[in-house]
C-alpha cells in the first residue's frame, strides 16, 4: 500500500520534524535571556546615579526626589517570606510523612486532590480569603491579645496566607521524595527492631532530606515571587518592619502597584525594574540550587 | 518512651495534615458564605452599567467572558509550543547533553513569577508602543503558562513505556510517527490534564496582565481592544469604599473559584474517560 515515494517523504517529513521541535525549545531560552537583558537595561540608569549599597541598604525612599532606597522593600519580603516558611515547613513535612508513611490509601486518595486543589486556587482568591478574614481576625483578636494596635493588614496576614499558598508545593515534592525511599530500606530498619516511626526517622527521613531541603527551596522561591494574595494583605507601607504587626511593603507588591503609572520619571521606572531584576535573580538563583540539589537526588537513586 | 515518642509525632502529623485540608475548606468556605449575598443572576449575564461602580444595577460578563477569551488563547498559544517542546525533548534529543540543558531551562523558567514575565511584556509594549490589549493579555498569559506546559506534557510523555516505542520502530514508523500516533495518543489523559490545569492557571492569574491586559467595561470585539478579567475585576472592586461592589468582588470570588472548582473536576473526569485507550 505504501508506495516508494511515500516512504521517502515520510523520512523527509521526520527530519523536518527534528529541526522543528527544536524551535520552541530555542524560543522558552531565548525568552528567557530576553527577559534578563530588558531587566538589566531598563535597571541600568538607576546604578549610574546611585551606588549598589545605597540601592540594598538605604531605608529613605523618595522617589520624588530621586532616593531608592530598597531596605524597606527588601526587608517587608524577608519577613514575610520567612514567616511564612516558617509556618509552613514544620506542617508540610509533617503531613507529607504521614500521607507518604503513615495514612491509609483511602486517606491518600482523598487528601490528595484536596492538596492538588489548593495549588490551583487562584492567588486572587487567597488574598480575598485573606481581607475576609484573616485581616479582620488580626485586628481583632490576635493584636489586642499581644497588647499591640493592628490594623490587621500586616506582616502576619502575608506571612499566614503565604503559608497556605506554599502548603501544596512543599508537601508535594516531600511526599514524592519519601515515596523515592526504597522499600528494602524501611524493611532491612523494621526486622532490625526498629519502631516505625524509629524507621521514619532515622532511615526514611534522612535518606530524603537532601529533597526535602530542595522542596523547601522551592516553596521558598514560590512565596518570594507571588504578588497579588499579599499585595491584598499586608497594608503596602513602605517602612521597616519592626514587630509581625507591622504592614511592609514587599518587592513585588511594589512592582505590582507602581509600574506602569510612574513613567513620567525615568528614573522610578529604572528603579522598579531594578527590583524586578532583585526578584528574578534570586528567583532562578533558588531554582537552579534546588534543582542541583534534586538531580543529585535522583541519580543516587535516593 | 519509644511508643510516646511515636504517638506524640503521629498526632502531630494528624493536626498537620487537618491544618492543611482545613484552610483549604476554610478559603472555599470564607469566600462561598461572604460571597453568596451579592451573587445574583445579573452578575453572570450583564456587563456593568451606568453606575455599576457606585453599586447600581450590573454585572461581570465583561470579565468573565475576557477571562475565558484571554486563557483559551494563551492555552492555544501554548500547546502550539510546548507540545513539540515535550516531542523534542522525549524522542529527538534522546539521552544528550541538550536535554538535560532544555529541562533545566524549563525548571527555571516555570519558576518565574507571573509578575516578571507581565512586566517583561509591557516593557516590550513601550518598546514598540502597543497600548494594553486583548492581544497582549493572552501573549503575557502565554509567556507565563508555556513553561508549565512544557513541564507537565514532558512528565507525562516521559511516563509512556519505552516498549511501545520500541514496537511501533519496529513497525517501521519513523520518529515523528511514533510520537505523534503511539506516544502522543498513549500520554492523552495527562496531556488533556495538563492543559485544563495550565488553563485554569491563565485564568486565575492577575499579577502578569495587570499591565498588559488594560480593563473595560464591554466584551472585546477584537484583538485590539482593552479586556477585564475575573481576577482583576475582584481586586479592582474590592478596592471601593462602597460595602455594595466588595460585596460583588466576594461575590466574583465565588464564580472564579466555580470556574476552577469545575476545571479540576473535568479533568478528572476527562483523564478517567480517555485513560481507556491507553495500553497498560
């Protein structure tokens, strides 16, 4: 049925192919790079005027008068982040142990979804949710209990609603790093005597923790980039955050509210994406060591 | 002391996971009981009229309806380009160097937060001098979700068992004939997952279009006009003073949460359907 001729442009049309799969390979790391050179060019003016220290670590910000000084920023999405992170990684771990170790299939199958869900609820809706009432059970409850004023739009609401955000990212590469642990091993631990958790604990936990490690990385890189759930959240004041009750201001809540209606000074602008250029810097920075350190995972075979 | 020990951090464990699968709940439940009171029939089948904002007569379709257009043309876009992306990197490079490379660049590039690659458009907007536009908004939104994509049809395709690769070569099929009629149809299920999931992250996302996407109060006629979405119509009007139009934002809430709420559950249904013509 296949003619001569036929089987010819078959060969040609997969040869074709093999160049034309390459393009939007070519395309995604050209983007890529693109987006580093915009960075860098648009940012560029704003080195000229003004030393790198002075940019990092100078609190005053006026851009009016031409003063970037990005403490303020810098410091907002540290707070947040590390609060954030610091609420979820114990709770992540935790629940990634039991559903990889402890719970019954039925509970996995269950939780599993849930946690799927969870990763794809708009962030919009997290800051809502957020509004409606972490910000309100702040103000009015945990504040006046610490004895401080809060207007409940501050450092805890971000750091909280963060947290939520990062649940599924953390748990879900812990869980498939456990999974990774091979069974021999929890075996050879459990005929030696070892209680079960003894088992999880010395054998299974530290076996994955190198993966562990990158699944926090990267719920670390997650939480430092999202705007919009704590740019609704976290009051947007540019100061220095002295106590979780204060409001901050974190870089891309600054981007995110700024860029695109300060034009009419240039160098604001150069200074907005110099903040872009911090945020995508650390961004790849944090991707390419928990990939390194997930690679390294995978080839030992866990 | 062993067994206190045991029991003490599997009660942890417990409270752990009932704190992750309960803010879940708590989110859908905040959102669904402040939400409902505003949410009427008029919200979904209007666009706003004179006074909408101060809290008169009105609804959303405008962002509905641009959300809908803005993720189903960025999905397209990026289909077009990560499908062949996932071909390459699972039948043309092989076990090279190359792939190794593609997939880190990938992994990075999923990485990038959405707000980045908005402000990466818009500053190729001022470039070339295009205003905020439908057109833009689904570009901004593919940039974001190609990667993701790219990423997930690779993890899929990477699942298909070399034996039936093997088989169909052995039929006589050239490369490009394998992975388009054996690999690609045997992947299916995860790449109709892949693509509901990648759709309902263009359609969810506000920090990548909120410089490129503009806002109206009409449903776009054409790839040149400004275009509202869900996410930012829920931001803009929760910003107003008036208790009536946050009232609709919570009320957006819940229709945005709908739209992803049915998303995942068509695609589980769609994978189990589709999971019949995939060889075990």
């Amino acid at each position: 049925m296949v003619r001569q001729k036929g089987i010819i442009s078959r060969r040609y049309r997969d040869l074709i192919a093999e160049r034309a799969v390459l393009i939007p390979a070519i395309l995604v790391s050209v983007i890529l790079i693109a987006m580093v050179i915009v960075f860098l060019d648009k940012a560029s003016p704003i080195f000229i005027t003004q030393p790198i220290t002075t940019l990092l670590f100078s609190s005053s910000w006026h851009p009016l008068s031409g003063q970037f000084g990005f403490f303020p920023f810098i410091s907002g999405t540290v707070w947040v982040t590390l609060l954030a992170m610091g609420i979820t990684i114990p709770i992540s771990i935790l629940s990634a142990v039991y559903l990889a170790e402890y719970a019954h299939r039925r509970v996995r199958g269950v939780a599993q979804p849930l946690i799927d869900l969870l990763a794809g609820i708009p962030s919009v809706v997290f800051g809502l949710f957020g509004i409606l009432l972490i910000v309100p059970l702040i103000k009015e409850q945990i504040a006046p209990l610490a004895g401080v004023n809060s207007s409940g739009y501050c450092v805890l609401a971000g750091g909280l609603v963060l947290a939520i955000m990062v649940f599924p990212i953390v748990i879900s590469i812990s869980y498939e790093v456990i999974r990774a642990v091979p069974t021999e091993m929890r075996e050879a631990a459990l005929a030696l005597g070892a209680t079960r958790w003894e088992t999880v604990k010395f054998v299974v936990l530290r076996k994955a923790l190198t993966g562990i490690i990158a699944a926090i990385i990267l719920g670390f890189s997650r939480a430092f980039g999202e705007t919009m759930a704590v740019l609704m959240v976290v009051g947007n004041v540019p100061i220095v955050p002295q106590s979780v009750f204060d409001p901050a201001y974190p870089i891309p809540a600054l981007i995110a509210n700024n860029y695109g209606e300060m034009m009419s000074i240039p160098a604001y602008d150069s200074a907005l994406m110099f903040a872009a250029l911090i945020l995508f810097v650390i961004v790849v920075a944090f991707n390419i060591l928990a990939r390194i350190v997930l690679v390294r995972v995978y080839r030992k075979g866990v | 002391m062993r067994r206190i020990e045991e029991a003490v951090f599997k009660a942890l464990m417990v409270i752990s996971l009932f704190i992750v699968l309960g803010s879940l709940l708590a989110v859908i439940l905040v959102v669904v009981i402040r939400g409902a009171p505003a949410l009427t029939l008029s919200m979904v089948t209007q666009v706003p009229q004179g006074g909408f904002y101060l809290g008169k007569e009105g609804g959303i379709l405008n962002a509905i309806i641009g959300s809908l257009y803005v993720a189903t043309g960025a999905t397209l876009i990026a289909i077009v380009i990560a499908l062949p992306f996932a071909w390459y990197l699972n039948q043309y490079a092989g076990k090279s160097r190359f792939a190794d490379i593609f997939r880190a660049i990938l992994d990075i590039a999923t990485g990038v937060p959405s707000l980045l690659y908005g402000a990466f458009a818009f500053s190729i907007m001022l470039a070339i001098g295009a205003k905020t536009s439908l057109l833009w908004g689904i570009l901004t939104i593919a940039l974001f979700i190609t990667p993701l994509l790219a990423r997930s049809f690779d993890e899929v395709i990477q699942t298909v068992p070399f034996k039936l690769k093997e088989a169909s070569f052995a039929l006589g099929a050239t490369r490009l004939e394998t992975v388009l009629y054996v690999v690609s149809r045997q992947a299916l299920p995860g790449i109709l997952t892949g693509i509901l999931l990648a759709f309902g992250r263009g359609i969810g996302d506000a920090a990548s279009i909120l410089f490129t996407a503009g806002y109206t109060d009409s449903i776009p006629t054409s790839l040149g006009d400004p275009v509202a979405t869900l996410p930012l119509a829920i931001f803009f009007q929760l910003g107003s003073p008036i208790p009536a139009v946050q009232a609709r934002a919570y009320a957006s809430g819940i229709i945005l949460l709908a739209i992803v709420l049915i998303l995942s559950v068509v695609s589980r249904v769609l994978t189990k359907r589709y999971m019949k013509y995939v060889i075990k």
